[in-house]
C-alpha cells in the first residue's frame, strides 16, 4: 500500500550552528522544542538560512531557550524526515512557521493532532505564517485557528495593537496598547467561539481600515493541549524585540502549564472589535468624501 503525502517533500540539508548539527544531542532542560520552519510558498526573511547557518527565528528562539533555561530547540526544514511519529514523542511543543502543503505523511500528522497533542496534553506554538500552511486541510486549520486571507498591513506598515487580556503571560507584558512596524494578517476559517483572543488591531489607529476585527495573538484548549498563536515576527526586527520576546517566553510557560492564563474562549471581544471596527471604517470613508 502506497504511503500518502500531504504535498511533495522537499529535501533541504540541516544547517549548522557554531559547527554542530542541529539533531545533537540536547541538554537537560525542562522542554524541547521542535521549531518547523519549512516554507512550500513564500519564504520569510526571519526564517531564510544563509549559508547553511540557522535563520533570525531560529537563532532568536533557541537563544531565548538557552538564556532562560526553558527549553532546548531542534530547527527543522525537513518535515519529511523529523514530522514523524517516533520524532514527535522527543518533543513537549510543536513550533511552526511554515507555509502551504508541508511534506507531512498523513498517518504523522494524524498522529500528531489527535493523540500527541489532544489526548497527551503537548503544545503547539504558532508563528505568522503558521496560518499560511494547509490551507485546505481542516484539522491543521481548526487546531491553529485561522488561515492567512492577505495582509493589508505591511511590513512598513506602524500598527496600533490593543491588548485584551492584560493577565495573559503571553500577553500582559504589552501594556493595555502598543505600537509595532510588522506585516499583518487577516484570516478566514475564524472561529472566535473556539479561542480566547489576547490582542487586536485597534483600526481606529491603523491605515488602512477595515470593518471587521482582525484579531494578533490567541491561546486555545485543544483537547488536553495547549495552543498560542501569533501573527507577529514576519520581520527581522521583531525577533530582536525584547518585548516580543518576552511574550515568546510567556506563551511558552502558559503552554507548559508553568504559569496560568485564561483560555476561556471570549467571542464577545471579538463581537466588540467588529463593532468597533466597522465603526471606524465607516467614518474614515466619510471623512474621505
């Protein structure tokens, strides 16, 4: 019997960093971590290797690893030979920040959503792009809670960010509202009855402006799992942000149940912020006449 793919692996060779394989042996940390960072579409500068060495997410991710003591972080663009069933049970989270069809055998990936993450209780940590993967396949979608539908908001774009849950260690370190020069997303198959959104644009205060919420991070039961999500990072620069990193960091202890956070799905935000952004679109066409 033919084994199935979900797309058409590509083969990419590991990169090195200060002379070491990525697949070394880790040290003992409390987690590790498994940072998919394949691209089956367009590839982000944050996670573009040069010369076989690890890209911007990448070293930011495993730094922030080593400088906390957290975790340690396997890099990986070669879903075909590390997305597998054995490989994940080495693993307490599942980083992604990919796009489109990753090379993922269906029985992996089976595995990997309904057993490893919702009945054994690991994490799934997404970045940007993350919801620019699978976008036809339901079970990816309706586990990381959104697919990328374009991004008005470019990466010059200054965006106003509104931060809903204040308490949220992924979140709190924000302030209630904050600015930041990134490339921002709009998504279809949104479910805000399924998550609990920490952040959104504030489309009074970003150009252009559209007249439905578009929400910027989220966190989500799923099973017994744990889910974070946010659009922020396509740019380099905000992998060197202190304060991003730290919500990094956040959302890292809330998914490895070392710090609380509500994850009480909260609909009701994100009916407020389509209100309020309707609002705000309707006047700036006003204005505009």
């Amino acid at each position: 019997m033919k084994v199935r793919f979900l797309a058409v692996p590509l083969a990419l060779s590991f990169a090195l960093l200060t002379g070491s394989a990525f697949g070394a042996e880790p040290s003992n940390h409390k987690a590790k971590i498994l940072f998919v960072t394949q691209s089956k579409g367009f590839v982000h500068g944050s996670v573009k290797r040069h010369n076989d060495k690890l890209a911007p997410a990448e070293i930011a991710l495993t730094q922030l690893g080593q400088q906390t003591g957290l975790f340690d972080v396997h890099c990986t663009q070669d879903c075909t030979a590390d997305f597998t069933k054995e490989n994940l049970k080495n693993y307490d989270i599942v980083a992604f920040y990919t796009t489109l069809d990753l090379p993922i055998f269906i029985a992996d990936f089976d595995y990997f959503w309904r057993v490893w993450l919702r009945e054994q209780g690991h994490g799934v940590i997404g970045f940007h792009s993350a919801t620019d993967t699978l976008h036809d396949f339901e079970p990816y979608w309706d586990m990381i809670g959104g697919t990328f539908n374009g991004h008005p908001w470019g990466s010059n774009n200054k965006v106003t960010i509104t931060v809903h849950d204040q308490q949220h260690p992924a979140s709190r370190m924000f302030g209630p509202e904050f600015q930041i020069r990134d490339e921002i997303y709009q998504y279809v198959h949104w479910q805000p009855e399924k998550v609990h959104v920490l952040m959104s644009l504030n489309m009074e205060k970003c150009n252009p402006k559209k007249p439905y919420q578009v929400p910027i991070s989220w966190v989500k039961n799923y099973g017994k799992g744990k889910v974070f999500y946010t659009n922020l990072g396509h740019n380099e620069a905000t992998w060197t942000n202190k304060t991003f990193l730290k919500s990094v960091e956040g959302g890292v202890r809330w998914v490895l149940g070392l710090e609380s956070g509500d994850a009480t799905p909260n609909p009701e935000v994100s009916k407020a912020e389509d209100e309020k952004s309707k609002a705000a679109a309707e006047k700036s066409t006003a204005a505009a006449k």
